[in-house]
C-alpha cells in the first residue's frame, strides 16, 4: 500500500505519482471512471497494475489514495 | 553529429568501471548510462537518489543543507536558527548568495548566522531549554522578525529533543509561527529528502494560516514563482517578464520571499515552478487543497524563455497571451545580439554539467542558443522524474552521470576533454589544474542573474569569457615549450 497521487495532465489524461518511487506515469487503463465511482484497476504506461478502492462519487482530481500493487 | 558514437560511450563507462571492486561495480553500473532520446522512461536506463558508496567522493550535501541552505534559508523575514552544534550554520552561512532586499538584522535575516550552539551538557541534558531561551532572546532582539524556524543538525534527532513541544508551546505565546524542521543530516540519501521535509515543515505550519481571511485582494493575473531562489538576482530577472506581460507575482517561492508571500500563495491562480525538485512536493499539495494547477517553466536562453512565456500565457486570456508576445518581441532584439556577438567565439564548444537537480537539463537550451553542445550530463540528487524529463532535452550519445563520483568525473573529463565544464566549487579547481574552463554552475561563479532575458546576456558573457580567457593557453611553463620560449626571447 502506498499513497499516490491522481491527477490530470493538461490534456487531460490521467497521471499517477508515486512519490517513494518517483513514478510519475500515464494511466492507460482505469477500471471505473464514470458518473458512478472511479478507481479499481488501474494499468500504466510501463506496463505495471495497481489497484484502488473504487470511490463513489467521483472524487475532484487531483486526490491522494491508496494504492496496491497488482 | 555526437562526438562519439553510442558503443564507444558504452565502452568508456565500461573502462571507467575496471577499478571498482566488483560490488561497487555493480553498484555503480546502475547510476551511469548513455542516452538515447527514444526511450521515454528514465527507470529502464539510470537508477537514481540511491545512496552514495562508501569510500567514494560523492559530491552530495545532507537534509540540512536541503532545508535550511535551500528552501527555508532564503526566507528573508523569518529567523532560521541552525539548532545544533555551531559549524552547520557558520559553514552554510549566506553561502547560496541567495539576494534579498531589505535591512540585514533589522527586518531581514538571511546572511546572519542563528545557532543554538550546542555543548556537550545540551547533549547530555537536552537543548530544549537552551532552544527556549534562544528564541525569547530573538523576539527581544529581532522583534520586527515574522517568524522562526529551527533547523535541526543532526545531534537534536539522536537525542530526541522534543522541538515540536518547544514550537507549539512559542507559537502561542509569540503568536508568530515557529516551525520545528526535523531536517537532520542523516536523513535521506542527499539534501534532496532535505527539500521534501522542508516543504512538508511549510504545509503543516505555514500555508494554511490565512486560510480563513478573505482580505486579500486577488485577480486573475496572481501567479507564484516556485523554486526560484534568486541566486545572484534570478528571481528578480525571470519575476519582470512576468509582470511585463500583465501577471501579477504575489510570492517568490523563496529567494528574496517572506512569511507572508508564502501565506498568500494559496491565493493565487497559477504556480510557476522553477526548480521542480525541491518545490514539486508543495506544488502538488497546493493543487490537491486548493486546486491551483502548476507549470514548469524555463527562464534560460531565449528560445526556452519564448516557448515557457507562450505556455504560461496559454493559462490566461488574450490579453497576457498578446503580453507575452510584446515581451517576446521587446527582448528579441537583445537576444539576438547576444547570439551574433557570442555565437561565433562559442560555437560547437562541448559542455559537461553536473549540478543539482535541475540546471543540468534546464541550461541546455541556453548553451544551444549559442551554439554550444551538451556532452554529458548528471545529477547530485535528482530522482526518477527528473530523469525522464532529462532524457529528452539530450541528444543521442550523451553521457547520464548519476551522483558521480569525483575518480569517475575526472575520467569521462580526460577521456571526452570537454571544452567547458559546469559544476561546483569543489569541482572547480580540479578541473582548472587539468586545464579545462570552468564555471560554477551553483553559484553562477559569484555573477549572475542568470535567468530571463537580461541573465541570458550575462551568461553568455560568462561563458566566453572563462573559455576563451587567454590564460588556457599559459597553462604550460614556457621553457617545457618551445614555441613559447622562442617568443620571449
């Protein structure tokens, strides 16, 4: 479990930041990101998976969370 | 056209290597690469903030150095006292010629040494009164102070003196805020978890103190400069082009910047940040509480300064998007004669920059302004990120030196024989005695500004200057050179 950081790039597409490893990467893929909840799996642009509780209602970016390596 | 190829670079670190015992070998492997723009995550090529070897000469400082000589000390109106034993602060002191404005000792703090002085009997019995006593004496001495902050050395976290308790108890009492900074030395690979406790000290005891009061007056131009420490006067020269194209700078984040500055900040609409390793910590706390977004920016050499003022613009109207095109039209002129006076004596030099964890790929743009080729770059303390955002701006077969050690840097400099190289002051005269020019790149060599369009003028003049300075050629006696001997007889 780690904290990461969640939040939008200036076009608009999702970033994930992980300060103790310094990985600041795209999200590829995200499991939940609708009027209804955002999180679940999330895939990055190296390839790797982390997981985060699906939050309802989708939260104001950018947000701090949890996150588990997949 | 690279000087050399990718194999003979990767052959060059491979030989530079053959003295390490084998576990430093291995060790050290991961820390030097050969770039190759194309790949875009730093990880696959060069591990970063790891600790240093022991029995190298690293170039890296402490988390003391990273709190109280990076972020805290240019705070120009608090008292930042160095709480340990002496050296730390008189070592440090006013060192980073970080300018400010204002009455030294007076109203303004920044190159007066604060020390708790620690004694043996305050290791024994704890400095906690010692440090009470010390900051009543600063509020009858100083009163005009705004604040303090108590930069702890490294005896106060092995005793466990408790400074917080000290804080809080103060901070009521003087209703100024004192920050305990649990910066000591041992922390952390290199000044760089220095930075981030710092920023983390400013978070929990700073930025939310005006949370509540609407009296500030906002618009929609409020900007904040992060991470500009205003070396030599950076702040200054990067903060008018700002203003020039209709911005208003509420803070300087923090050289020549106050108590206050910093309480406003949550006030603005949009924070420019310089120095994005040891300010990206409270930029993205600024954008997850307050939601203020934050740009990277770049204020060296004109072509850098011209693509960051069009993209700061771009956050804002018309009318600092046509700002900023005057600006860029105003200084073009002095711009572009800088480059025909400078490019000619410059052109195709080769450059080797190891600093701390932004200008190696912030300058770059400015050396190629004039024409000027980077051969080879490094980090004391950048992470990950900055390497991926290094990776970039260099060009194919460029040296990545992580944290070099000073047996490696001297090796990569015979072997590539630079015709400049830019690092610090430790660096300096080693390479001078071996002949190559020399500038430091920390403390542009006691000049300066060098941001902005009037710092670029004086970095190229510093530039032609020390290379092609006549004294390079004089290095050898003139009796072991028969040329030379010839002419003076």
């Amino acid at each position: 479990m780690a904290n990461v950081m969640i939040r939008k790039d200036p076009n608009g597409k999702l970033v994930f930041y992980l300060a103790k490893k310094d990985l600041e990467a795209h999200i590829l893929a995200i499991e939940h990101d609708d009027a209804e909840g955002f999180g679940g799996e999330l895939t990055l642009d190296d390839g790797s998976r982390y997981y985060v509780d699906p939050l309802t209602p989708p939260p104001k970016l950018p947000i701090t969370v949890r996150a588990r390596r997949l | 056209m690279p000087a050399i190829t990718h194999e003979q670079a990767e052959a060059l670190i491979q030989e530079v290597l053959e003295v390490y015992p084998d576990n430093a070998k291995k060790e050290r492997a991961k820390h030097l690469a050969v770039n190759d723009p194309g790949i875009s995550s730093a990880k696959k090529c060069i591990t970063s903030n790891r600790k240093s070897l022991p029995g190298v000469m690293t170039i890296r400082g402490c988390a003391y150095a990273g709190s109280k000589g990076v972020v805290w000390g240019p705070v120009k109106d608090m008292v930042h006292v160095s709480h340990g034993p002496v050296g730390c602060g008189q070592y440090s002191r006013a060192g980073r010629r970080n300018y400010y404005t204002g009455m030294t000792g007076v109203n303004t703090f920044g190159t007066i040494n604060f020390t708790s002085d620690f004694q043996e009997r305050d290791i024994v019995f704890g400095g906690d009164k010692k440090l009470t006593k010390i900051i009543d004496e600063i509020e009858m001495l100083f009163p005009l102070s705004k604040g303090i902050t108590l930069q702890s050395e490294c005896p106060i976290g092995l005793i466990g003196d408790d400074i917080e308790a000290v804080s809080r108890k103060k901070t009521k009492e003087t209703g100024k805020p004192v920050v305990p900074v649990r910066c000591e030395g041992f922390r952390g690979v290199s000044q760089s978890l220095g930075h981030h406790i710092a920023n983390d000290s400013i978070r929990d005891w700073v930025l939310d103190r005006r949370d509540g009061d609407q009296r500030f007056q906002g618009t929609p131009y409020d900007v904040a400069i992060i991470g500009d420490y205003n070396i030599g006067g950076d702040a200054w020269s990067s903060r008018i082009l700002l203003e020039e194209m209709g911005l208003r700078v509420v803070a300087q984040w923090s050289g020549d910047g106050s108590l206050s500055e910093m309480e406003l900040t949550p006030k603005v609409k949009l924070n420019l940040i310089h120095c994005y390793r040891s300010m990206n910590y409270i930029s993205r706390h600024m954008e997850e509480k307050y939601g203020i977004p934050w740009f990277e920016y770049n204020f060296f050499g004109p072509s850098k300064i011209a693509e960051s003022l069009r993209a700061i613009a771009a956050h804002f109207d018309d009318k600092i998007k046509e700002g900023a095109e005057q600006v860029i039209a105003k200084y073009q002129s002095l711009a572009d004669a800088v480059v025909t006076k400078y490019r000619p004596r410059l052109e195709g030099k080769r450059v080797m920059l190891f600093v701390g964890g932004l200008r190696p790929r912030h300058t770059i743009g400015a050396y190629e302004d004039l024409g000027m080729e980077v051969i080879g770059a490094g980090y004391e303390f950048a992470h990950n990120d900055d390497y991926d955002r290094t990776l970039k701006e260099m060009g194919e077969a460029t040296l990545l030196f992580d944290d070099v050690t000073a047996y490696e840097f001297e090796e990569f400099s015979k072997r590539l024989r630079p015709d400049l190289i830019g690092s610090g002051i430790k660096e300096k005269y080693i390479f001078q005695k071996m002949g190559i020019p020399f500038r430091q790149m920390h403390s542009w060599d006691y000049s300066g500004p060098y941001h902005g369009y009037d710092g670029f003028a004086i970095f190229a003049r510093d530039m032609d200057m020390t290379l092609n300075n006549p004294c390079w050629g004089k290095l050898e006696a003139p009796w072991k050179n028969a040329a030379g001997a010839s002419a003076t007889a």
